[in-house]
C-alpha cells in the first residue's frame, strides 16, 4: 500500500541513512541498553501487594523485612519435659503445654511440665528434656512432693538445649531477602512464617503485539504470494513466558497511518512490532517513530539473524495528576462552604510519574524475530519484572562441532544439549523455525566462528529443555 500522506523522514532513520555505511550497535551492548531501559521504566511503576498464593514465581520488588521476631517467642524444639532449675524435677499434675496454647503459669524452680514441640516455653524454664531422655517415677515419701511423680534425666541437661530462643533466625526489621528475589516456595513459606498475606512484586508489564504485512495468512496454505503468519501465535505465548500480560496481538496491514494510530493509541508498556524495521517501501515503523516523537535507543543490532531489529522510547503519556486532601491552614480557613460552586477553589493535586513506555522492532522473519525476542525484549521485561541489576550470566557450554561465523557480527544459533555439549542444528536461517523448535537454546558465536570444543554462552528459552535423542532434523550445523 502507498502512503495517503507520507510520513517524515528525520536524520538517522532507515531512510535517510540510506548507501551509508552501517551504524548498529554491538550484541552485548544492545541487551545491556534494553536492560537499562526497562530498569528505568520500572522506577515509576508502583509494586503491587499480591496474595502469597498468587505471587509464586514474581521478583520481590521491596526488601522482604521481617514484621515479627522469629521464632516469635521462646518456643520448645522437641517433644518432652520443660524443666526449672537443677533436677530431679516434681512433675506438675496439669496437662501438657500444647502449641498453639499459652502456659497457664510460670515454671517454678524444681518443677516439669510435658512441653510439645512448638509450644511456648513457661517463664522460668531452664531447658528442655527429651521425653527420651527422661524417665518418671512415682512419687516419694517426701511431703513436698507427695502425689507428684518425679521426673530424672538420663542425660546432662545444658541450660538453654532444646529451647529455640525469641529472634533466633530474626528479629523485627532484619532484611530476610533483598528486592528482586525470585519467589519460589521457600520465599512463600518465609514470608508466611514472618506475618506476611502479601508480598511486594512490580506489576507485570503489558504487551502488545502488532504483526504487520499484506502478505500475511491467518488460516489455511500459503497462496497467491501470501504466507501464513508464524509470529502471532508464537510472540504471545514466548512474552507470557518472560512474565507479561499480552494485551492483545494485532494484525496491521502495509499502512502507516494504521501503524502510528496502534502504536501512538496503545497503553501497554511495550509495543512489540513485526517487519517493517529496515529500509524498504513499506517499511514505516522508522518514519512511524520519528512522527511520534520517539527517541531511538537502538537501530540495529550487530547480530545474524535479525540486525534490522530496534528499540525506542515512546513519548511519555501527558503527566496525570490525582486531587489531594485539600487542609485548612490558619492563615485561610477554609470557604469552600461559602463560595458560589462556580469559584470553589479546585483541591492541591499530586503529579504522578509520567508513563513510560518502549516499541522494540522486530524483524519479520521468523528466526530473525526470536533474536530481536532475545537480545531486546527479554532484557527489557526482566527489568521491568524486578529482575536484580546483576542478573545471572548465561551458561557458558563448550560446543561439539566447528561453527561458521559471521566476518564481523555475534551470531545466535540454536542449539541442544547432548553428553555436555551444545550440538548445533540444522534450519538455522533468517526464515527458519524448524531449528528453533527443535532447540533447547541459541548458542551466542562470536564474529569469525567457533571451533570444537570451544565454550560458547547458551541463551535459555523460557520453558523446560528438551530431553531424550537427538531430533529427527540432523543435529549437525550445515
């Protein structure tokens, strides 16, 4: 489709930078730019305070402080006796001191009470008695202890064994876990045992993904020229599984009026867009940007497949602004009540972080795209989720056989691991997905190539590795 009005072509898009020579940024730089900038994105979104059952798996956006002393009180470790001073001991007639239940009265010098494990110990008791590590024996003759069984210990008895102390693992505001922790069970299982019904974490990012191209089938065999769309049922699914909220995927036709109204209308944090990154006659999403007011981070990447991928900065949204509580001051009372409504004076407002929002650009082949998925906006959203500024770095597996690279640029290729090793696969080109599907990674090959037994870093996918032989495809690299 031509353009109804054609849209500008700023300094430094596609366009302009025609015949000269390529200006993209390197591999490792461009993920540490998307990195930043969904660190930057984050600083103004509020973290959420999301049920323990359903925070399984988020990043703590906030220090996990403990809101109470653990254990909270002195608290019995084992089944048996709790005991005052040195023995033998009388034992008290009463029940036993159950968990759950307050001791009824103070342990005084020369007694035993039966004691559960995680009951609360009775003020004044020296240590804990393993029920094992005790016997009775019916009462004496003494009158002291007439009607009173006698407990022994067959063991020396330490002041303080057996007893968990108030505050042992932690006392009231001690940090237990630093902001961008994954939640896994334990944490669930931590946060409960500190007095926690909720936790911290970021809100999830919102995505939408825009598929672009007339080329595009959504059902049925390629025809006419026209070829299935592999992308919308993929993206959605892959972003989900980085931890976003996918708002909707949309199909844009080869406009660029239709382009700019779904980019500069969307209210997700992230517009992810398919094709139309490079330098061809229906490629607008330079021309889009550049009217929109966007602010380029990264155009290009120096990376095979996928270079034409980039990342910018949408204008922010206009800054809202929420009415505060308007207070009365002595200076001037407040009149509101004798003012005609027409005058009333309007409450203070408190301006509110202006809304930032990204568009990474991906390529539109198939293989190209998981490339710009995994060099821009996996970085991108792992910020944006909370993920620690020092994230992990990828394994580094050595790989089995010779693998070409390119003269100049990072290659990423997929890869699965058999016996310790990152075998490369077969289909590995620009419009490939049969490769991809295969892999449980992209082996990140420098420029020049990599010889056998080489350690190369293996990118993770987003969901379980595969197992069991090698695909039926060939797993060597042609």
């Amino acid at each position: 489709m031509t353009l109804k009005e054609p849209l500008p072509v700023a300094p430094g898009t596609a366009d302009a930078r025609a015949g000269q020579p390529h200006r993209a940024t390197a591999w490792p730089e461009a993920r540490a730019a998307a990195a930043r900038a969904g660190a930057s994105a984050r600083a103004g979104r509020a973290p959420l305070g999301v049920p323990l059952g359903q925070a399984l798996g988020q990043v703590l956006a906030e220090p996990l402080l403990a809101l109470t002393d653990l254990p909270p009180f002195d608290t019995s470790a084992m089944d048996g006796w709790a005991v005052a001073g040195p023995g033998p001991w009388a034992v008290r007639a009463e029940d036993a001191v159950l968990a759950g239940q307050a001791p009824e009265a103070e342990a005084a010098d020369g007694e035993a009470v039966r004691i559960a494990t995680g009951a609360r110990v009775p003020a004044g008791t020296t240590a804990v008695v393993r029920a094992e590590h005790a016997r009775t024996e019916p009462a004496p003759a003494d009158p002291a202890r007439a009607g009173r069984a006698v407990l022994h210990a067959l063991r020396e008895v330490v002041p303080g064994q057996d007893i968990r102390p108030r505050g042992q693992e932690c006392r009231t505001g001690d940090e237990l876990l630093p902001a961008g922790t994954v939640v896994t069970p334990a944490v669930l299982g931590l946060a409960a045992a500190a007095g926690y019904d909720e936790l911290p974490v970021p809100p999830r990012p919102r995505v939408e993904i825009l598929v672009l191209g007339d080329e595009l089938l959504t059902t049925g065999l390629p025809h006419d020229g026209l070829i299935r769309d592999a992308l919308g049922p993929m993206l959605g699914p892959w972003l989900a599984a980085l931890g976003a909220d996918v708002l909707a995927t949309r199909r844009i036709g080869d406009e660029a009026e239709e382009l700019y109204a779904a980019v500069t209308g969307s209210a997700a944090d992230l517009v992810l867009t398919t094709g139309g990154t490079a330098a061809g006659p229906v490629d607008h999403v330079h021309g889009v940007l550049d009217k929109a007011g966007a602010t380029l981070l990264v155009d290009g990447v120096k990376v095979r497949p996928g270079h034409p991928m980039l990342l910018a900065r949408l204008a922010p949204e206009p800054t809202r602004a929420e009415p505060t509580r308007a207070e009365p001051t002595r200076a001037e009372p407040a009149r509101s009540e004798s003012l005609p409504a027409e005058s009333t004076p309007s409450a203070p407002t408190r301006a509110e972080p202006p809304h930032v929002r990204h568009l990474v650009g991906l390529p539109g082949n198939p293989l190209a795209a998981v490339s710009g998925l995994l060099t821009l906006a996996q970085p991108l959203l792992a910020a944006l989720n909370g993920a620690a500024a020092a994230a992990p770095a990828p394994p580094r597996v050595p790989v089995r056989d010779e693998v070409p690279g390119h003269p100049y640029d990072t290659r990423l290729v997929p890869v699965v691991r058999r016996g310790g090793r990152a075998v490369p696969l077969r289909y590995n080109g620009p419009a490939m997905l049969r490769g991809i599907a295969a892999a449980d990674g992209l082996a990140v090959v420098p420029p020049g190539g990599a010889r056998p037994g080489q350690e190369l870093d293996v990118l993770d996918l987003p969901w379980p590795a595969a197992e069991g032989a090698v695909p039926a495809q060939g797993a060597c690299f042609t």
